[in-house]
C-alpha cells in the first residue's frame, strides 16, 4: 500500500533580514507594521528555522499584540552546533539585538519604551543563561572563527527587558542514562568504553596547528551516542556536552545538572544579578517541561527548579511568578497529545511579556 506523503505545512509570511555577514533572522509578520517590541527565540541543538512546533502558536498568541517574534540563523542552527559554542551563540545574539534595535527605530513608540525578550528552547536556554550571566564581554575562546581565519573577538552584549528558558534540561546527564542503560544498538558496556576513549582522546588531542583549529570526535563514536550521523562534532564541544569532570568540575555547557554544587550556581544563576544584561526585576521566566523524556527519572525536578532560584534570587527577584514546572508537557511540546501543554506555555509567556510591556 502506498503511504501518503504529510501535507505540507502552508507558507509563513514574514521578512527576512540579514543581522550580520552570512546570518540572517526571520521575522514572523503579517503585515509591513514595524512592531515596537521584540521576542527573540533561539531554537535547540540541531533546531533552525520553522523546526519548533510550538512557536506557531506563540507568533499567533502574539498577532494582535505589539510584540513581533524574530528567530535568527546563528553559527550553531542546524547542525552547526557540532562546532560551535555559546560564547559564538551568544556573540551572534548581541549582533541580532543590535541590529533590532537599529530596525525598530522605525516604530512609533519611544526608544526608551522598547523592549526585547529573548526566549531559548533546551540548549537554546544555555545560551540564554550564558547571554546573562557571562562576562560582557565575554574572555576570548581559543580556536579560529571559521568564517574570517582569525580568534574572533567577544562582542559586548546589549541589555535585554526579558529572558525565559523553555526545557533546560542537561546533556550530561542524558548521557549518563546511555553510559549507565546502554541503548537500542549498543549495551552499556560498550557505550562506557566507547565515551571513554572518545573523552580521553578529545582531552589529549583537543586542537592541532599549535591550539588553533578544532579536532572532530570520530562519527561513529558521536552517532553511537544518539548524535545524527551527519553532524560533525568537535572535540571542544563534545567535552563540553559530555562534561565528564563534573560534578567537580562542570564544562561550559553543564549549567542545569540536578548534581551542580552551590558554588558552581553562584557561578551561573547567581551572577545574573551582577552582570547587569538582565535590566528588571522579575525579568527572568523559567519553564520546566514536567514528562522531558531527556531529564533521568532520579531528578526532583520542583527541588532543583528552588535551587536556580535561591541561587539567582538572593539579593534580587529577578525569577517572575509564571515560572515552575509545566505539567505533562515533552522536551518539545510536539503533537496532538500536547495541546494543553501547548495552550498552557503561551499563557505563561503572554503573562509574562504584557508584565515586561507594562514595566517602566
């Protein structure tokens, strides 16, 4: 019997604007109005352009308010995440913002009144607590900017009215369940020994040609853990996804483990309130999915949810009462079976934008 194709998905409107040399962001628009204020959304590992289902139903919550949803190609969309970084996301983001800025100039309402949210979706959210509590700028990264031949230089982050993080989940530990269970190829046994030399090797051969370029984890290794089989992933970026110094000693990438020290939150959560990018109060919306098949079942997920706040609330409130656990809900929200789920995300992001709107 022959299968029917899925029905293609009906044209987006929108323009297309280019932020900076080879990177553009799409701006989901209905109509030529120069909407005064901005959601930036930044898609996960392996996410680019249109791959998030529930964002549709964000931009139609958003049609007839004064808030346009702007989703940008950065370095790391598609399978550009194999070797990339946040520092070059969040680099990417500030040039994004920048430009948005110059754009909406052309809106009726006041510069001062403008606002921008950035909003991530799972590895979407690293990049968003990096764009908030890093350095600004950030320190230099070793290793080239393959599009220009040199160390690319930090850029200095514009401050933003509003950050949420949809599904921070940890890669680390999503991999220790392969390590400990093993999965449908390959038996536990195998994946430990196959990580393990993959990781000793990655840390003894990080770079070549005198610490400038990045080496490439083997494909069969990356694809054995569940990575597509196509993506090359360097061997900087598969240590930072793996971490396998943490707890003690929690790689770039390592922000939302459930096993991180206080220390290591002071370190991430707790300077939110120093680096001054995040501009408000109540500024910060964090919306955890309660059924993410990535997060191990062993994770308290309310009490990990309290320790990002304490850690980032001490002095300051910066966490916004929408924020908590979304009951039922999948890493993605994807399907017929998450219309509530769906439903309920949009609500607490429409909250939480009018609340940033209405903020002086």
């Amino acid at each position: 019997m022959r299968v029917r194709p899925p029905a293609p998905k009906k044209p987006t409107p929108g323009l297309l604007h280019e932020y900076a040399d080879r990177l553009v962001a799409f701006e989901y628009s209905s109509s030529n109005r120069v909407k005064p204020h901005t959601l930036l959304f930044i898609s996960g590992l392996g996410d680019g352009l249109g791959t998030v289902a529930y964002l549709d139903d964000i931009v139609a919550a958003l049609d007839d308010t004064q808030w346009s949803v702007f989703s940008p190609v950065i370095s790391s969309s598609y399978g550009g995440w194999g070797t990339s970084g946040l520092g070059r996301d969040t680099d990417e983001m500030a040039r994004c913002i920048d430009y948005i800025r110059h754009y909406k100039s052309g809106s009726d309402v006041d510069e001062r009144k403008r606002k921008i949210v950035i909003m991530g979706h799972s590895t979407g959210s690293q990049d968003v607590m990096t764009y908030i509590s890093s350095p600004n700028p950030r320190h230099p990264q070793p290793g080239l900017d393959p599009g220009h031949g040199h160390k690319q230089m930090p850029v200095l982050r514009p401050q933003v009215d509003g950050a949420i993080m949809q599904a921070p989940v940890s890669d680390r530990q999503a991999i220790e369940v392969v390590l400990r269970e093993g999965n449908e190829r390959h038996s536990a046994e195998y994946m430990r020994k196959v990580v393990g030399d993959a990781v000793a090797s990655a840390k003894k051969h990080t770079y070549e040609d005198y610490d400038a370029l990045d080496t490439i984890i083997p494909l069969p290794v990356t694809a054995a853990i569940g990575y597509p089989a196509s993506t090359a992933i360097s061997s900087r970026r598969f240590l930072s996804l793996t971490s396998p110094d943490a707890p003690a000693s929690p790689s770039e990438d390592d922000l939302f483990s459930s096993d991180l020290t206080v220390e290591r939150l002071r370190k991430t959560f707790g300077m939110v309130r120093h680096r001054g990018v995040l501009g408000r109060e109540k500024g910060l919306l964090v919306l955890y999915s309660g059924s993410d098949p990535a997060v191990p079942p062993h994770v308290d997920k309310e009490r990990l949810l309290t320790r990002w706040q304490r850690a980032t609330d001490a002095e300051r409130q910066y966490w916004h009462a929408e924020s908590g656990i979304i009951p039922g809900a999948t890493h993605t929200l994807e399907g017929a079976r998450q219309v509530e789920q769906r439903k309920e995300l949009v609500r607490r992001v429409r909250v939480f934008l009018r609340d940033v709107e209405g903020a002086s």
